[in-house]
C-alpha cells in the first residue's frame, strides 16, 4: 500500500508541477459553465412559456433534476470521452520516453503496485475535476430544491465511468512509448464505448440488447436517473478490472521486449 | 557479491548475448568493456532485473534476481546510461520519491536524502528543478537517486558518457569513494577509466565473454589497450570462421 501511495503521489503531483492540471481543469470547467449555463435558461424559459400560457401540468412536469442536471451530467460524459485520454496519455509512455520506466521496474516494486499506483493518483485528480463542477448542483440547491439521491447517484455515474476511461488510458498508454498513440487508441476505444448503442433501435432483438448493454451510455443514464442498480455496478467494474488486468499484462510484456 | 551464470538472450531472432558468465566480489569495481553493441547494456539490464533473460541466471547478494526479485532489487543501486530523472522535480522532491519507492523507511528519509545530497556534491542545487540542471549535476542527481536506499551492489552503465573532463574527474572519484563496502560493476568504453578505477575486468565482445580477469593479471606486460584490441579481434575472427 505504502507502494502504491508513493507512485500515487507523484503521479498527482506530476501534473500539479506542470501547466497541465491548470490547464486541464480550467477547461473543464469553463465548458462545464457553459453548459450550466445553457441548462439553466433553457429552464427557466420553459418555466416561463408554460406558466404564460397556464399549463399547470407542464409546469409541474419541470423539475430541476430531470432538465438541468440530468442532461449536465450527460454532457460531462462527452467532454471526459475527449479529456481523459489526454490526461492518461503520459501514464507509461513518458516514463518509456524518458527513461524513469527503468527506474520504475527495477525498483522493489511489483507491476501490480504500479499501474494501481497509476490509477489512483489519476483517479484523484479526476475526483479534483468532477469535485469542482459541484459548484453547478450547489448553486441549485442553494436556490431551489432539486432531489439530493439523483444528483449523489449521478456523481457516483460519473466517477465510474470516468474510472473506467482512466483505466482503458493507462492500457492504452502502456501499449506504446508514443504519447499521441496513446491518447488516439483511448480514444477511439471511449467513443466506440459511447457510441456502441447507436445501431441498437434497429438491430433489433438480442444484437441489440447486447449493444445496449456493452455500451456506457444506458448504464450512466440509470445511475442518473437516480437508480443504483447492480447490474451497472458490476458492468463499471468489469471493465475496470479487465482493463487494469490487460494494462498489467501489457506492462509485463513490455519487459520482454526492450 | 552479483553472480552472473550463463546468460542468454535472445530479441526476437537476434541473440544479444550468450552464456556470459562472471562474478563480482564484494568491495569489488569490476568494470564490463566492450565495444558499442556488444551486450554491455543487455547484461546490466538483466542483471538489475528490468528485463528477463531468455537463459540464465543472476543473483545477487545470494537472492534471485528473479525468484526472489523485491529482496534483490533492493539490494541493487542502478544508474542506466540515460539518468531516469524526472525533469519537472526539484532534486530533493526526485530523491524522496526515489528513495520511496526503493523502500527507505519514512523516518529515514530525511537522513537518507541528506546523505546522498552531500555525498554527491549536490546540497546547493537541492531545491532547483532538474530540467534547469548542466548534465554533470543530473548525473549526480541520477547517482544519488541509485545510491539513496544504501544498497551493497551498485551497477553503473556509462557513468561517465557525455561529462566534461572536470565532471568526469568528478564521477571517478566518486564511484572509487563509494566502492569500499560495496559491490561496483560499470560498464564502459573507455578503456583508461578502467584502468584507473576497476580492479577487475571482463570483456564483452558481440555478445560473448572474451576475458573475466584481474586488471593486474590482465595488464601484466601490455597496455590495456593491447590487450583489449587483442581480445576483440581474436573473438572477431573467431567468429568469422
């Protein structure tokens, strides 16, 4: 454990010490603002229209879960497609590049300690990121009364699948000594992860439960909805696990053939 | 102590090295020489535990490099030919982590960290980045970062590359002050600094063991640089047949 905080550690410092978490979060959160924003007003210009023309019915239906941060947290998704394998992109391949991967392995350490080492420290920073869009429910708790388990169920979502992202990087990262390589495998992987249920509506039948299934998208979409089920637990864990094993078997093979 | 038995290794097709074999005692500097490409870095590689060899075994202060790899590699101080430095530390930031991940206990790490810093002339350029470092100082820094958990063997892979006479003078002086109560293989091709800092040596050429002797017995009557050209080529020739 002491291992793995230590590599830990300075993985999260790593990016501190550089621009890149600056840069990286401010970013994040001026697109996230944006898109707050954006959530907002189209809120409130419905609560507007409905209460002009008197539908109670429609005004009931508003609620600020299902239209502001429901359809928020989705966004988040997308932008975190796009930002984690530019965060996961260094994990392996700079240490490759730079020589310190000799540091790493001929060190007392096992590889198991550090690529879990690896995705803890990244693993903070993007709790850091997701932490500071919390800004975005505050504001709306402070002004209006949104339901606190959806908004709780929805960052545990968010968290995991952002997990999972980190883990396909570090896999991604530890393939190559190439840090564009590396961000362009995760990436494509993530999207096809996002995408996977497009074909579903017309596959139809098993084909399509199974896009359904493998795809990220429907899993987010329950917890955001404010149901944690096991299924999805189990699904964001899966791959987790499988992806940190493949990372670890990439890290061992990469031994081999120096 | 490193005990080096019948090392093979094969990349892909290519065999790097084959069956090479030598012990280094302990207090010992043993230097490996060779010609570039002969399998200096492949051996040490192996020797430290970063890679597996196809045959072969290593061990070192009497555990498998291996088998026994955590008990080994703690053992084991490596500076490869590019320091492994993180440029965006500060020297002393890059030494603890150093000295984490090698094990050094919590409460010895400050020790430990002024240790090195003093023992590699470092204590002045301790908070300065080490991107902003002459190669000289991130040499050092790289030794310190291989000398920071005490270990009894230390292996050095071109110390001294790409250093300016003064810092090469430097360097020397200070693997022959380290060698002591230590274990030292450095491989190298520059045939003086053997001279003057090994007291054994063992030629490495394409691959093969051509010589492990005492740098005495070695050198009895020729200069080394005979004796090493000698070596090479009758290996060379040998080959060729």
């Amino acid at each position: 454990m002491r291992n793995i905080l230590a590599i830990a550690g300075k993985e999260l410092r790593s990016l501190f010490v550089s621009p890149i978490a600056y840069v990286v979060l401010t970013g994040f959160l001026l697109l996230g603002g944006w898109f707050f924003f954006n959530m907002l007003f189209r809120f409130s210009y419905l609560l507007t229209l409905y209460t002009g023309i008197q539908n109670a019915g429609a005004v009931q239906a508003l609620n600020l879960n299902e239209y502001v941060i429901a359809p928020l947290l989705n966004d988040f998704t997308i932008v975190l497609v796009i930002m984690i394998p530019l965060i996961t992109m260094r994990a392996f391949a700079e240490e490759k590049r730079s020589g310190t991967y000799e540091l790493l392995l001929t060190s007392p350490l096992t590889v198991a300690e550090i690529v879990l080492g690896k995705l803890l420290g990244l693993l903070a920073f993007v709790a850091i990121m997701l932490g500071l869009t919390g800004i975005y429910p505050l504001i709306l708790i402070f002004y209006g009364n949104p339901e606190l388990g959806p908004i709780a169920a929805g960052y545990l979502g968010l968290f995991l699948m952002a997990s999972v992202f980190v883990s396909i990087g570090l896999f991604a990262s530890a393939l190559t000594d190439n840090q564009i390589i590396a961000a362009v495998i995760c990436f494509v992987v993530l999207l096809l992860l996002y995408i996977l249920s497009w074909p579903a509506e017309t596959a139809g039948g098993g084909i399509a439960g199974l896009l359904k299934y493998l795809s990220v998208v429907d899993h987010f979409n329950e917890m955001v909805k404010g149901v944690i089920d096991t299924r999805d637990l189990v699904y964001f864990l899966t791959l987790l696990i499988l992806s940190l094993f493949l990372t670890h078997r990439a890290v061992e093979a990469s031994r081999q053939a120096q | 102590m490193v005990e080096v038995r019948g090392l093979t290794k094969y990349y892909g097709d290519f065999r790097a090295i084959h069956d090479v074999t030598f012990t280094a005692e302990h207090g010992e500097i043993l230097g490996l020489l060779g010609p570039n490409g002969a399998g200096k870095t492949t051996t040490m590689r192996i020797v430290t535990g970063f890679m597996p060899a196809t045959e072969g075994t290593v061990s070192v202060e009497g555990f498998d490099v291996v088998k026994e790899a955590r008990e080994a590699r703690r053992r084991i101080g490596y500076l490869p030919e590019n320091p492994p430095l993180y440029h965006d530390m500060t020297v002393s930031s890059y030494l603890k982590f150093v000295g984490r991940i090698k094990g050094v206990a919590k409460s010895e790490l400050d020790d430990a960290l002024e240790r090195v810093l003093d023992k590699c002339f470092l204590t002045d350029v301790a908070d300065r980045i080490v991107s902003r470092l002459s190669k000289g100082y991130r040499q050092r820094v790289g030794l310190a970062g291989a000398l920071i958990h005490n270990p009894p063997v230390l292996i050095l892979d071109e110390p001294t590359i790409g250093l300016d006479p003064k810092q090469i003078i430097e360097i020397r002086t200070l693997i022959k002050e380290l060698a002591g109560d230590r274990t030292v293989i450095l491989s190298t091709h520059i045939l003086p600094e053997v001279s003057q800092i090994c007291s054994k040596v063992v030629i490495i050429n394409e691959g093969t063991v051509a010589v492990e002797k005492s740098l005495k017995e070695l050198a009895q009557g020729a200069s080394l640089e005979e004796v090493f050209l000698r070596y090479i080529s009758k290996e060379s020739a040998a080959a060729a047949v």
